[in-house]
C-alpha cells in the first residue's frame, strides 16, 4: 500500500529536483555543476560530506568534495584538488558502484558482512580522524544508461546532528537527481572540451600553450581572486559566480598565439625586439574573437586576453585600445594601476607564476622561493599587490593545483 503522505513529501521534493536540474543547465563549468549537485544532495539528505567521481577510461577520477566537519563556510576548499583515481572493479565501493550501475546504501560501514565483495577504504579516516558510519553511493546514468560517475554522500545527520542512516526515500529520490545532474554534467564537460580543442589549436602554434598549462593558470586564477574576494569582503553568491566565469575566462587568456607565425613562437632562443613586437600582437588578436560580447564570459575572456601583460605601474602592453581593427592596431598609453581589470590583473600573475615554474625552449623551470622572491619584488611594480598578497596566501592550494595539472612526461 502507497502511504499517500509520503507521496506528498516525495512529489514536492520531484518539483525541488526539476527545479535544481533548471539551475545546473544554467551553468556552465564543471566544478560549479558538480559543487552545486554536492550542496543540493546533501541538503536533501543532511548528510555531513560528499565526493563525486567521474569515469575517465577505466577509472573513476576524484573529482569534488564536500565536508562540513572540515570546512568552515566560504572558506577556499583546498581538498577539491585531490588528485587520485580509483579502478573500476567490484572491490571498493565506489567501483561497485560504477560495475553493477546500481545504488548502494550502507548504515554503518564498519560493520559490512564479509561476504560482500567490496571493501571499506578506512584511509581517510585514518588520516584525518573523521568517523564514517553511513554511506549512499549512487550512479551518474547518461541517457543512453552508461555511468559517467558517481556521487558518494556520507553521514546523514538527524535533527540532533548525529549521524543516522540514509532514510528510504532518499534512496529513491537522489539517484533521480544524480540522472537528472548527468545532463548538465555532460554539457559542462563538452564546453570543456570544446574550449580546450580551441586551446589545442593554440597549441599547435605555440606549444607552451598546452592544456595542462591552460587548466593551471584557470585554477590558480580561480583560487586567487576567491582569496582576494574574501579579503575584500565580498558576498559569497558574488564570488561562486565570479569564481566560476573566471576559471574558464582565465583558460583563454593566450589563445590570440593563434594569430602568431610559428617561426616566432616556436623559436628556441631569445626573441628580437622586431619579434618581440609581434608577440605583443596576440592579446589584440585575443581581444578580437572575444569583441562581439554574447555574454558576461566573452566580456571577461576579452578583458584578460587583452589586459593580462599589462603592468601595476603602467609598463606594459598593449595599453588602450584606439583601433583594434587598424593594421597595425592603434594603441593609446599603457594602462596601469585599476584601469587594468581586476580579472587581468588576477592571470597577468598566474601566467607569469605558471611560466616561470615550467619548463620553456628558452628557460629552465624556477625554483619556488626564487619565484616567490621576484613577486615580492615585482608587488606594485609588475603586479597588483592585493593580488600577490592573496596569492602568497594560498600558496599551498596554488602547489596543489600545480600537482592536479601537471604537464605529462614526454
Ligand atoms: P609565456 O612563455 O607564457 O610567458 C608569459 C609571461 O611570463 C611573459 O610575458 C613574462 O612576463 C613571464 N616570463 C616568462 N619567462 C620569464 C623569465 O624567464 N623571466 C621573467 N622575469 N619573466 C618571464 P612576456 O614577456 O610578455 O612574453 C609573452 C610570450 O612571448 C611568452 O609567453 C612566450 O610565448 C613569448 N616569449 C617571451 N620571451 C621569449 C623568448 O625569449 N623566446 C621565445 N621563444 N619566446 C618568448
Ligand atoms: C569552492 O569553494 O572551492 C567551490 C566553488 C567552485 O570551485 O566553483
Ligand atoms: C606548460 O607550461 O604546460 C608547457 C611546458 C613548456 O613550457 O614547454
Ligand atoms: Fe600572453
Ligand atoms: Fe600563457
């Protein structure tokens, strides 16, 4: 028998989860739609922590957490930059998970029958001294029915805070919201792909442009303005949706390298000033496929491909725009101090932190703390020093975001 008020409970939460699934379609990265899934399931269930896995080949690939026990609100999530994958096979749980296609509800998981073929992973709690008692895992189903990840929540709380299972009918409504979430996610992947192919054809001229490189500079540039926005005081619901145009805006900051010969970028010494000069040119090009403004992502990717070499003091290039579409471009005075936008100023230094630290034809890597020094150095002289300041004070998220992305041995 159907107990007719819990239809009415469920039918309201089917109105909550259509009403969510709106949202996710309207953003546009990746970590946002999956930040927003975690915050969504976890409100529905109350449940204490959460972790996302997307399939990548044979794995399944870590790929957003959530914890409260370990996180205050509003504070940068450093622990979004793990980096590790899991196999799928039967012999963890998500893996078992991902194999069978099913959802898996465990109340205490330090007490599973031995029979089962899947282990409990204690690692974690090991490391960090949190207690895991219940755990729902549930499948990510694409509309063709194959698994592009799972969504693993843990500890669901009581009106008293303390941990209790996973009541029933969040066993049914969660993996309706975690199918409904596949679209979104699938959309937000192919923007990615689709942006890294256009970073991929910058590539071909100018292979320090890799997409590695491209993921760094988007990541340090997120994590750096959140920490400055946090300096400045600004609202929480501001900087999420700042945070999250700036990540893909920042990934674009080069790809007006396309417009450059490759007898230029590919040279393996140092530049002349006469090729010095042409190189400039490629935040003009940058600047133009981004000029007719379609939305507030074109505006921002035109704002950092064309303002992201220029200078605190006012040194550097292109300075304003007169003619952009003059040949040659016809340039006013440097810009300098706020006249260069914020989000320029914010990826001038990660793409200078990204550069040094990697390996380029015409320079070794840096050692951080020589890097470290020539940023102090260069705080209202190259850079904006309220963005070094919050870049040295997140140089522990920026060495994580580093490691997630690093370049793959040749
Ligand atoms: P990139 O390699 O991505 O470098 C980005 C920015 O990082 C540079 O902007 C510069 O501000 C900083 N940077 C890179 N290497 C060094 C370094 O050894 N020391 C210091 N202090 N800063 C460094 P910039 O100078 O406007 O260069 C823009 C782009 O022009 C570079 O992008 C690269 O593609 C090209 N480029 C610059 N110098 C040379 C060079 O000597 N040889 C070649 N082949 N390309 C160069
Ligand atoms: C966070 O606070 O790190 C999540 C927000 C995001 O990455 O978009
Ligand atoms: C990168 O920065 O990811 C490319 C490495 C290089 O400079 O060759
Ligand atoms: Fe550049
Ligand atoms: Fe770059």
């Amino acid at each position: 028998m159907l107990n007719l008020s819990q239809i009415g409970n469920t039918s309201g939460i089917l109105v909550e989860i259509i009403a969510i699934n709106e949202q996710l379609n309207q953003l546009k990265d990746l970590d946002a739609i999956l930040d927003r899934i975690l915050t969504e399931v976890r409100r529905l269930t109350h449940a204490d922590a959460g972790t996302i896995f997307l399939v990548e080949k044979d794995n399944l690939k870590f790929s957003y957490v959530h914890n409260d026990t370990f996180m205050k609100a509003g504070e940068i999530n450093k622990d979004i930059y793990a980096n590790f994958t899991i196999p799928i096979n039967i012999g963890s749980i998500v893996g078992y998970v991902a194999s069978t296609g099913e959802p898996l509800n465990i109340d205490d998981a330090y007490n599973l029958a031995p029979s089962l073929p899947f282990q409990f992973n204690k690692n974690f709690d090991e490391k960090t001294g949190y207690k895991t008692t219940s755990i729902f895992t549930v499948p990510i189903k694409t509309s063709q029915g194959d698994v592009a990840g799972v969504i693993q929540i843990i500890n669901a709380r009581n009106a008293e805070g303390s941990s209790v299972p996973f009541p029933p009918d969040a066993q049914v409504l969660i993996p309706l919201l975690a199918n409904n979430a596949s679209v979104a996610i699938e959309r937000a992947i192919m923007t990615r792909e689709l942006i890294l192919r256009m970073i991929r054809m910058a590539e071909l001229r100018d292979p320090s442009e890799t997409g590695p490189h491209v993921q760094r500079v988007g990541g340090y540039s997120a994590e750096i303005y959140h920490k400055w926005a946090l300096n400045k005081g600004v609202d929480a619901k501001e900087i999420k949706k700042t945070k999250d145009l700036l990540r893909v805006a920042a990934m674009l900051h080069d790809v007006g390298k396309v417009g450059i010969s490759d007898k230029i970028l590919k040279k393996p010494d140092k530049l002349t000033d006469e090729e010095f000069a042409i190189i400039e040119l490629h935040t003009i090009y940058g600047a133009q496929l981004f000029a007719k403004s379609t939305s507030e992502l074109d505006t921002m990717s035109r704002e950092i491909a064309i303002g992201h070499h220029e200078k605190w003091t006012g040194k550097g290039y292109p300075g304003q725009l007169i003619d952009m579409w003059s040949n040659p471009p016809q340039l006013g005075a440097p810009k300098k101090g706020e006249e260069i936008p914020l989000m320029a100023r914010i990826v001038a230094l990660a793409d200078v932190f990204d550069a040094l630290t990697s390996r380029r034809s015409y320079k070794p890597p840096w050692p951080d703390e020589k890097i470290i020094a020539l940023f102090k150095e260069e705080s209202g002289n190259h850079f904006d020093p309220d963005v070094v300041a919050a870049f040295l004070d997140i140089f522990e998220v920026i060495k994580l975001i580093r490691a997630k992305y690093a370049d793959s041995p040749i």
